[in-house]
C-alpha cells in the first residue's frame, strides 16, 4: 500500500529545495523523477489490489463455500472444482432449472449429475454470512479502489503540469511553499530592489534557504515605500537609498509603525549621464549645485557649446531626492503643494531609469543622474559620463577598474539604508524573520552579494560620508550606534 506520510515528506523536500534558486533546475528535475517514481508505486499498487483474492479475508472454510460451493451433506450438490468441466447444468441457470423440474436425482447418470431439487437448505446458503461479509469486503475495496484513482489522478495531473512547462518549474515548487510558509514583503528603493540589478533577488534566494519564509520583493521608490507602510500596506522591512526624513518618521509613527531597526547596508556611488555628443570634459562640484537650482541654464556657462541645460529627474526616487538635498541643497518641507523641484528650474520628470537614459541619449544637452552599480548594466557605448570635480582634481571616472571611493566628492556617496518596521498589524513572526533578513543582508554573505553587484559594503566605511537615523538609534556612551531596539 501507498505511504502518504512519505508522499507529505516528499511535499515538503521538494518545498525546501525551490529555496535552492542556483540549482533549481536540477532539483525540479529530482522532484519530478521522485513523483514519477510515487506515480508508478500508486499503479503498481492498484494492479496488486486488483490481482489480490477479493475473499482473503475470510475464514479458509468460508472462502471455499463461496468459491467452490463445497457440498452440504444432503443437499444432494457435487462439489464442483477447478478440474471438473462445465456441466450443463452449470453453465445455465435456465437449463438447469427446467431439468430439474422433470428429473429426479436418482435417474440422473452419474456422469453427468443434474442438480436435485434444492432443498430449504440451499437458499439459506446462498444468502449466508460468507456472501454478505464478501460483499463488504468488495465495496471497501471499492472505495479504496476508488480513493487510489482519485489520488494516481491527482499526482499524474501535477505531473502533466510540471511537464508541461520545464522552464516553470521553480515556479511551481514556489507554489507549494506559498502554502506553507509566512510572507515577508520587502519594499522600497528601485537602487536597491530593482531597476534590473538582481542583488535583492539574490538576498532573497539565500535567505529562503536558510528560513522557513516566501521574501516578496517590490522596488517602488523610497518615498513611495514610506507610503505604503504608512497606509497600512505589506511593508516589514522599508529600504531607502536616502536617510528617512524627520517628516517621513513622525507621518509614519502617527499611522501606528514604529522603526524597530534601522541601519546602513552598504554604499552607492551615483554619476551624471549626458547625451554623447556633448563634449564638455568635466564639471566643477559648485557648477553643478548652480545647475541643478536653476541659476546656470547653457552648456556655454560652463565652458561647453552653446544651448540650453535639460535636466531629466524621477520624482519620488531616493536618487533624486538625495541629489536635490546634498547637492543642489533643496529640502521640500512643504509635501502639500505642488513643487516638487527647486523654484524657477525646468526639469523634465521621467518615470525610470530607462526611460530617463534613453531620453537623455535622444536629446541633446542632456543632463541626467543615476547609481553607478545600475550603469554597469547598460551597454557601455551608451554610457557618457561627466565627472564632478572638487577644485582642481583630475576627472574621475566612477566607472573605471581602479576606482577609488575616498578620491570621489562625499556628496555624490549615499548609505543605503533598511529600516525593520513593528506595528500592531506586523504578526510577531514577520517582525522576527524581519530582523533575521536585515542581520542576513548585513553579514558577510550578503555584503559579498552588495560586492558582486557593483555597489560597496558598508564594511569599507567612505570618509566625509554622513549617515543620519531616526529617533532612538544614537550612538551609545561608547559610540556604538544600535542596530534594533532592545
């Protein structure tokens, strides 16, 4: 018979190997190969039920009178066997029955015997016990015939379904941990969790391994990420790639949530993009500033060809709200009007960072910024950088193999932050695997995945770079700053 305990380990095997997301291919492949297995285990089954002595679990005298009729003493019936062909009377009931109408028991040849009239006896044998006890057994065979099919139909039909796209594999293995496991939503920057650089993913794919939990990754914006959790959205861990503001803390404690963590994850670099026919060489750090408050508005201003300045930015991106407050040193504290950016400017607002490069190389006098770890996934002809220069140093270039963090202007290097979030709503668990997945990110695992996707580790600490923290996160008597609250 069928093991379902094993076939509910198996379940579960197959739930903790989609975890495995480098090798999810391959283990798809196990998983099938074991259903398969349980596939062919459930028909083999079936075929034994089918081929097993309906009347095994009657008494050996009880099987023979309901298999060979064995003679009653005086009922005047021959046993019949396995040996014995086939009377007449045997092979139909209506023959039989006319016979025995008309002959006696003792005029039949005793070659070929004619059943005698059947005595009362007989039909209290027909109806005995034995008969009513095997059609009992038939019917839970029956059932459990029917309860086999049922399952082999199921199993086949997952299988159908895993077959029928390999590519979807993981997929599926992703649908059965969705019924096992709780959810954490981690949501925010596009810097960090999306714009098509896969570092989250691969937080994701590594914490799964190690915690039972589905980690959902939603790249929104960090001010649109403050939104969310502040309407009461699926919001347990909130990563910015700007420090939280003062206004952002106070709107979201007035919703209910507190900060129950917060800390710098690991470092952006960010660059200005022109379109690349613009020749000017490089920018000075104060022309810049003027730049983006409106103040220089031509290429000539600065010692390029003559036209016109235009600035492209993504509202509600951590990127441009760092570039409006450190660099062009405009704070909006005034979130119910309707401006955005610095008074008298004309920039032009672009929804992504692909829309925005590929607008920037359509239009001439372009000027656009963006993280540094995300240009590495554009097509390197594409890229026309502009360095900022503090005073007289030589250009850099945030792109180059030998880049040096510390040579570049502090302004333009931005902590990336995650902020773990406690709220009546947040279970205990969530808010437990929340801290556990901050303390993953911040180990020496997850800052080789920061490393490997062209940002920097917040191990390699950059001089002159500030990193501000909400209430109750200041450093302690020793100048140790606190990750969680106690």
């Amino acid at each position: 018979m069928i093991n379902f305990k094993d076939i509910k380990l198996e379940r579960k095997i197959m739930n903790y190997n989609s975890r495995h997301s480098s090798k999810s291919s391959n283990e798809a492949k196990d998983s099938l190969k074991r259903l398969q297995e349980l596939a062919q285990n459930a028909s083999a089954s079936k075929r034994r039920l089918d081929e097993d002595d309906p009347f095994a679990d009657l008494y050996p005298e009880q099987r023979s009178a309901s298999k060979d009729y064995a003679p009653v003493s005086g009922s005047g019936l021959p046993a019949r066997s396995s040996q014995t062909q086939p009377s007449e009377s045997s092979a139909s009931p209506i023959f039989s029955s006319s016979r025995s109408a008309t002959a006696s028991p003792s005029s039949q040849p005793k070659t070929r015997p004619v059943a005698s009239t059947p005595t009362k006896a007989q039909p209290a044998r027909r109806q005995a016990p034995p008969q009513t006890k095997t059609e009992r057994v038939e019917r839970e065979r029956g059932g459990s015939r029917l309860g086999l099919f049922v399952f082999v139909g199921t199993l086949l039909g997952t299988l159908l379904g895993i077959a029928a796209d390999a590519g979807g594999a993981a997929d599926t293995l992703e649908r059965f941990r969705s019924l096992f496991y709780p959810e954490l939503c981690v949501a925010g920057s596009n810097t960090i969790l999306g714009d098509g650089i896969e570092m989250a993913v691969d937080w994701k794919n590594e914490f799964e391994r190690q915690a039972e939990v589905r980690v959902r990754i939603e790249g929104v914006g960090s001010v649109r990420g403050v939104e969310r959790a502040i309407r009461g959205e699926c919001v347990h861990v909130l990563a910015m790639s700007e420090p939280m503001t003062i206004l952002q803390y106070n709107e979201l404690k007035g919703a209910g949530v507190e900060i129950d963590c917060a800390a710098v994850i690991g470092y952006d670099v960010v660059a200005f993009v022109t379109d690349i026919a613009n020749p000017l060489a490089a920018l000075l750090e104060r022309n810049l500033r003027s730049i983006l408050r409106g103040q220089i508005t031509d290429w000539q201003t600065v010692g390029g060809v003559p036209g016109p300045i235009r600035m492209l930015a993504r509202p509600g991106s951590g990127t441009t709200e760092v570039i409006l407050r450190t660099v062009a040193g405009w704070l909006d504290n005034d979130l119910s009007d309707n401006q955005y950016f610095p008074p008298g400017t004309n920039y032009i607002p672009c929804p992504s960072n692909d829309v925005c490069l590929d607008a920037a190389l359509a239009m001439p006098g372009s000027l656009y910024w963006v993280s540094t770890a995300w240009m590495r996934t554009q097509p390197e002809q594409f890229i026309r950088i502009i360095p900022i220069l503090r005073g007289d140093d030589r250009p850099i270039n945030p792109l180059a193999d030998r880049f040096n963090l510390s040579e570049y202007p502090s302004s333009l290097i931005r902590p990336l932050y995650m902020y773990v979030l406690r709220s009546p709503m947040i279970p205990d668990e969530n808010e437990k695997l929340a801290r556990e997945f901050l303390q993953f990110v911040r180990s020496v695992r997850g800052q080789m995945i920061v490393e490997k996707h062209h940002f920097y580790t917040f191990f390699n600490f950059p001089r002159g770079v500030q990193s501000d923290f909400p209430p109750s996160f200041e450093p302690d008597e020793t100048g140790l700053r606190p990750v969680c609250r106690t």
